[in-house]
C-alpha cells in the first residue's frame, strides 16, 4: 500500500509503479481526492482509492485501516507535503494493530517508530536534518538507527544504509 499525495501527485504514482517493478503483486495507492484524477492517469495498473480532503489527514484513518489489513507492507510521505494533518495521521496510523512493516519517506518521516513495527526510514540529508534536528553522516544515521530501532537508509551521492550496528555504502546510480 502506498499513501502519499497532496501537493505533489507524481511522487506516489511513482511509487507504486516502483513497487510493481520490484515484484509486488498487488499496489493500492491511496491519495486525496483532488488528486485522484492525475494519479489513475499515471498506469492503468494502478488501483487507486482517494480519501476526502486536500490532504491525507487523522480524519481519513478508519478508511484507511481497513485497506491496510490487506496489505503486508505499507509506503508512505511521498508527495503528501508538510501538514499538520498529515503528521498528525502519521502518527496515529503507526500505533494501529495492522501496521506491521513500514516504509517512511519525505513528510511521513519521524522518529517516533511504536514498538513492534518493523521500519526503514528514507530521507536525504535535509529530511534528516528536518526530522531529527543533526547534521546526516555515517555515525550520526546510525545514531538514529539504533534511537528508532529502524533501517535508515540515508539518500544522497552515495547512499547510506545501517540498522545501528553494520553500515553499508551503496556507490551506484545518483543521488
């Protein structure tokens, strides 16, 4: 499941199209209405559900847990754009029961991971700063790995990935 979307609607369609590549057998996207449109025009294999609003908010929550029982991992923050309401929903969505596997980037981006969800954080270096108030680096990635109890995968030039303890590079593609 991806949710994302708001101001900005090809960073969630985008996703789930990635998602498919990488062998996911079934993607729902979920996104706020006004943007329904744009986003089912991306593929015709996207299935995409729209909640009410501008944006994805607290409000949209009990729709959205029954979709993700459905699901075995859930990607989230692309394109949703920095609101309160949608923070607020992010944190609410973590502490539910079905939320088990977690991936969070852009405006879902937090260090507040409930136990018992298994988590990668994706942020660049200025998400990271923004998100967790330190520069970005190798100890400081971990740092936060081993605080969230997360996969951080830290983007940028050269990627960053760690749980805490073991740190690899990945020196491929672009920033």
């Amino acid at each position: 499941m991806v949710i994302g979307g708001g101001p900005y609607s090809g960073a969630p369609a985008l996703t789930a199209m990635a998602s498919y590549y990488a062998g996911a057998d079934i993607v729902t996207l979920i996104v706020p209405e006004r943007i329904f449109g744009i986003v089912a025009s991306f593929s015709p294999n996207l299935i995409v559900k729209s909640v009410k609003g501008d944006v994805i908010s607290p409000s949209c929550l009990k729709e959205i847990e029954e979709l993700v029982k459905k699901h075995h991992v859930v990607v989230m923050g692309m394109g949703a754009g920095r609101s309160d309401e949608f923070r607020e929903f992010v944190e609410e969505f973590l502490k539910l029961n079905e939320v088990k596997k977690v991936v969070l980037d852009a405006d879902a981006l937090t260090s507040e991971i409930p136990e018992g969800v298994e988590c990668i954080l994706t942020p660049h270096r200025a998400e990271f700063k923004r998100t967790f108030g330190i520069e970005a680096s190798i100890d400081t990635a971990k740092k936060v790995a081993k605080k969230t109890n997360a996969i951080v995968l830290l983007k940028g030039r050269e990627d960053i990935i760690t749980d805490g303890e073991r740190v690899r590079i990945n020196r491929s593609g672009n920033a």
